[in-house]
C-alpha cells in the first residue's frame, strides 16, 4: 500500500477532500520525523511507538580495500508494534 492509497481509503471513509487528508498526512509524517530527530519518541497507544535506537561505534571491514574502519556511534529510526496491532497481522483473536 502506498501513500496515495492511503489517502484514497481515509478520503472515501471520511468524505474529506484528498488533498486535506493528504495534508494530514504530511505533517502527521513531519511531526514524527521532527521529534524523532530530537531524540523524542513518539507512542501511539494501540499502533504502536517510534523510537530512536543508539548505535554503539564498531570497528568494521572494508573488503576491497582490506582496510579497517570504524562507523561512529549514531541513532537510527525504528518502530515497535503495540501488542494489539501484532495480535492483529498474526491473526490471534
């Protein structure tokens, strides 16, 4: 499913214009983005969280050149699942 189809089924299902839900959307997208970056995490009870994940700094390996080198510690964007949504896509009722 795609962005637009999104958009198609939360317009049909709200009878609001595609353009208004696809504003939504976009900033529901930036306000997420603009609080993970932060290092704020965003829960959303029944869905599930947004969390920002730390990278230790490791030492990897460069085959070609056969060099070491070393990635820096950093944070990365994940998400949880809250157990309902997972009940839900293993079908457990």
């Amino acid at each position: 499913m795609t962005k637009a189809d999104i958009v198609n089924e939360i317009s049909k299902a709200t009878s609001m214009e595609k353009s208004q839900v696809q504003a939504v959307i976009e900033k529901y997208m930036e306000v997420v983005k603009d609080s993970l970056s932060k290092g704020e995490n965003v829960y959303l009870r029944g869905f599930g969280s947004y969390i920002v994940k730390k990278r230790a700094k490791k030492t990897a390996r460069n085959i070609s050149k056969n060099q070491t080198m070393t990635i820096p510690a950093h944070n990365i964007p994940a998400f949880k699942p809250a157990k309902v949504f997972m009940n839900k896509v293993k079908n457990v009722k």
